[in-house]
C-alpha cells in the first residue's frame, strides 16, 4: 500500500513548491530586469540560451495553477515573491507587482491553501547586480528594506516567510562554481557572498521579527557528501564538501559559527570584520525548510586549488539531471538538523523531486519513476519523523515544468506537464498519485 497522509501526523502539511522567475513570466507587469535576464542572454550560460521572460505565464493563468494545487488535495502552497517585480531597481516599489501578489495570496485563501512565501528565490534586480549584487554588503541592506515592504502588504495573509531559498546556489554555485547568475567563478567574490547572503538572512529576520511578524525561517539545501573511495584523502575531501554545503550556513544560523574546515580556505577572502555580523546573522528562527535532491561522491584533487575537490559520478540509478536517487540522504538530514541544529523547532522538507523526461501521449502522462520517487521520499520522511524530528510539513518541487535555470526548459520537475508553446497544463500521473494519497475522507 502506498503512503497516505493518514501515515503522517494530522496537522502534517502537503504541498507543492514554485519559484516567481521559472513559472511568472518577467518581462512585463512593470517587472524589472535581474541578473537572470543578463545571464541566459550570454552565450553558454543556459541551454538554448532560453530566459523565464515567458516562462508558464503564471502571472496571467494563475487561477487555474491554484485550482490545479487545490484539486491535488494539497493543503498549502510555497511560493516567491519576486525583489524584481516589487522593487523594479530594487528600491522602488511597482504598485502592478503588490497588487499581483496580492490576489496570488488573496486566491490561495479563498481555496483553503496555505501561503509558504520565500522572499528571495534569485531575482536579484539588475540594477543591484550592477553595484556588486551580492558580493555588496549594501545589497543585504537593500534586501531587508524589500522584506519590510512586501511584508506590509502580504504579511497579515500568509502562513510563513522563508527569507532565502538555498544560499548554497547564491553564493557557491553562482560565485565559485558559475554555473548560475552572476556566472562568477573567483573566490574572493564567492567568500563575500557565502557571508552577505546569511547576514541578508539576518537582517530582514531582524525587521520582520519588528515588525511582529510570525513565522520567519530560511530554505537551506542539502547534499549527502561521500567519499569516493575509503581513502582518508577521500574523507577529507566529502568533509570539505560536507562543510561548504552542508554545514556553513546552518551553523552560522544555529552557532554563530563557520566551519574551520572551510575557513580554511576562505578566511583571506572574507569581509572585514565578518565577526562582527555573527550575532544578526544567528538570530533565533522559527522553523528550518530543508531541500533535499541527491547525493555526490567526492575525492580528493591534488591538481586543484583548495577545496581540492573532485566530483566522481556514482553508481545508483539516475533522474534526467543526472542525479544519483538516494532517499536515505533525506532521512540524514532530517534527522541531523533535529539532532545537531534545531532541536525541536519545526521543520519542513521545502522542495524535493525530480525531473524526467515526460512527453504526453494520447493527451495523459505517465511517469512512473517519479511516482516511486515521492513516496520513497515520503517514506524517508516519515523514517525520520518516527526517530524523534519534528518534521512538519513535505512540498514537492515543482508543480509545474518550468525554467530550470541553467537547464532552461528541458529538464521536467512538475507534477503538472506544461506544453511550452501553448501553455497547456497536463497533469502526470504522478500528480494523479498524489492526489490519491492525499485525499481525505469527508
Ligand atoms: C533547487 C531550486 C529550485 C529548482 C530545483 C530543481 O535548487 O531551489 O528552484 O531549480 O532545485
């Protein structure tokens, strides 16, 4: 028998998680450029150089996204709220962008769903990418003021605010690797913003929790960090890995702390007096979101510069990215955050899923394999729940196929299947899946 919610406690909440820039549409609505424009209209940096200027047209149709969530038997939806339709230069406010996220919300209650909302899902207004986005302590500042105004207005309507969506992805994969906007690959950059990120956190936590407003946390991702062989090279590289991902930011949160393991490496590089923000950026949350996809083994790189590292590709069975699946990496980190970092503070698994190479056939879809992934993944969350983490809540990343940042269009995540020439919406059997499970009995 496959999982249902009545295998999972009675306030656990289902849902299912979007992001503004890959579903909205962004070149209209008084909607101002961000570094994702620049970045995809730079040849190589996305697949077909495509951009979420179109995107699923969300921003129009999104009655009938909220109709589609509602009628899965989801009980809330996690979404963003664009800095650069608020803020078109990131200061000044767009009344259209208010406005629309105001009937989002408005539409979420009249259908019973529950508003997730994250503030920054990575549309860093241009005009701030200009002045150094987030290598710029000013940005952090700016990000705050942001907080405040989109709060104003939503914040009496929505069940939680997540200031940041993964701030791995802002500063390491988009300063050090390059693989997301700004595209930078330096170290010194990476450095600055691995810590402006956090203090951002810190500052708009500390301006809402002013403001009254309840329910602030972060969205942290996590990937299970092996070692590629049993050498202690090896372990010492997943340990690095396990640090730059896993464990600065949510010890700078929990502990005011970085790890020495990666000091190791950016201490020359870091912000003056970086010390000093340590107490901003460690305020008290009220709850951990965690993104969960896979897991990579790590060696060590002698030929490389620190962090030495080398990724070797592993065994298990695969998804359309390329990632291994290993449910059991879920489990870990839910159980490590409970164990080591929050106690019982609520946690929420805030995206996991996969992308699979969907196509429609006689107008249904059929996929399997990501049927078998939720509710294997579904499993590992209830494992951890029963070994004492208060895990409170399961979004699947994404309701629809959007723009998958670097991967464009190509790589399918959604429940729901989206023709990118008409916009149809055709929901998979693995949404059909869900919505099974999920039903309830009245
Ligand atoms: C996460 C992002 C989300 C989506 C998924 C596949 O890193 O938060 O926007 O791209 O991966």
């Amino acid at each position: 028998m496959p999982l249902t919610r009545f295998d999972f406690p009675s306030d656990f909440v289902f849902g299912a998680a979007t992001a503004a820039y890959q579903i909205e549409g962004s070149g209209f609505g008084g909607c101002g450029p961000c570094h994702w424009d620049t970045f995809s209209a730079t040849p190589g940096n996305v697949v077909r150089a495509e951009s979420g200027v179109r995107a699923c047209d969300h921003y129009h149709l999104w009655p009938q996204d909220l109709d589609l969530i509602k009628a899965a038997q989801m009980d809330a939806y996690r979404f963003s709220t664009s800095w650069a339709r608020v803020m078109p230069d990131g200061v000044t406010v767009n009344p259209d962008g208010m406005d629309f996220y105001d009937r989002l919300v408005d539409g979420m209650l009249a259908r019973g769903l529950k508003p997730f909302q994250t503030l920054y899902h990575w549309e860093l207004p241009s005009a701030l990418a200009d002045k150094g986005g987030w290598t710029n302590r000013d940005t952090c500042l700016r990000f705050a003021d942001f907080a405040e105004t989109i709060t104003r207005r939503l914040g009496d309507r929505v069940a939680s605010i997540a200031t940041v969506n993964e701030p791995w992805c802002v500063a390491w994969l988009s300063h050090f690797i390059g693989a997301h906007a700004p595209g930078l690959r330096d170290i010194r950059a990476a450095a600055r913003a691995m810590h402006h990120i956090l203090l951002a956190h810190g500052l708009a936590v500390e301006r809402l929790r002013g403001m009254g407003q309840p329910n602030l946390g972060i969205v942290l991702n996590f990937d299970h960090a092996e070692p590629a062989s049993p050498s202690a090279a090896d372990v010492q590289a997943a340990a690095r890995a396990d640090g730059i991902f896993n464990r600065w930011f949510i010890e700078a949160i929990t502990r005011q702390s970085y790890p020495e393991v990666v000091l190791d490496g950016l201490a020359p590089h870091m912000p003056d007096r970086w010390q000093e923000d340590m107490p901003i950026i460690g305020q008290k949350i009220d709850w951990l979101g965690v993104n969960y996809y896979t897991r990579h083994l790590h060696a060590h790189d002698p030929a490389a510069p620190w962090p030495h590292l080398r990724d070797v590709p592993g065994p298990l069975p695969k998804t359309q990215m390329g990632w291994e699946i290993y449910p059991d990496g879920l489990h870990t980190f839910l159980t490590r955050m409970a164990r080591d970092h929050v106690g019982d503070l609520p946690i929420y698994v805030t995206e996991n899923g996969m992308a699979f190479a969907d196509t429609v056939q006689d107008g249904a879809v059929t996929d399997g394999p990501r049927e078998d992934f939720v509710f294997a993944h579904l499993a590992a969350t209830k494992r951890a729940i029963a070994d004492g983490a208060n895990v409170k809540g399961f979004f699947y990343w994404s309701l629809l196929d959007n723009y998958e940042w670097a991967e464009g269009y190509e790589k399918r995540f959604g429940l729901v299947h989206v023709d990118f020439d008409s916009l149809a919406r055709t929901p998979k059997s693995s949404y059909h899946a869900v919505a099974r499970a999920l039903a309830r009995n009245d």
